[in-house]
C-alpha cells in the first residue's frame, strides 16, 4: 500500500503504512525481517489505535480491505 485510505495528516501517514505492513504480515502476504508472533502482530496493531485514536478507521478500513476478497487463504 503506498497511500492510506482514509484522510490523514503528514505525522499519522507513515504509521498508517506501517500498518498496513503489519496487517499484511499477519494475513500472511507480506514477510517482515524479523520474525513476530502473530499475537505480538495484533498487539501492535491494537496499540496504534490505542494511542493514536485518528488512526481507528484507518486500521478499520485496512482490515475490511484485506479480508474482503482476498484470494491468499
């Protein structure tokens, strides 16, 4: 993904990316350098939304993105 999906500003755009590596790491269609529990892939995931509340429609819509018609199963 090289643009987020929702309107964000210049700060929250690189983390929208950096989740958008994390879903697809955890989905299983992306490989990070360093191997990562998948829990610890949520837990990072989570978090983002936690501390940075403008990202959870961000990470929302990349959820729905990557689970709807995805053919990698």
């Amino acid at each position: 993904m090289k643009n987020p999906l929702t309107q964000l500003t210049n700060t929250t755009r690189h983390e929208a990316l950096v989740i958008s590596q994390l879903i697809m790491t955890f989905m299983k269609d992306y490989e990070l350098r360093q191997a990562m529990a998948s829990q610890d892939l949520v837990r990072l995931i989570i978090e983002k939304g936690i501390y940075l509340p403008i990202l959870r429609d961000e990470i929302y819509c990349q959820l729905i993105q990557q689970t709807t018609q995805n053919p990698k199963k």
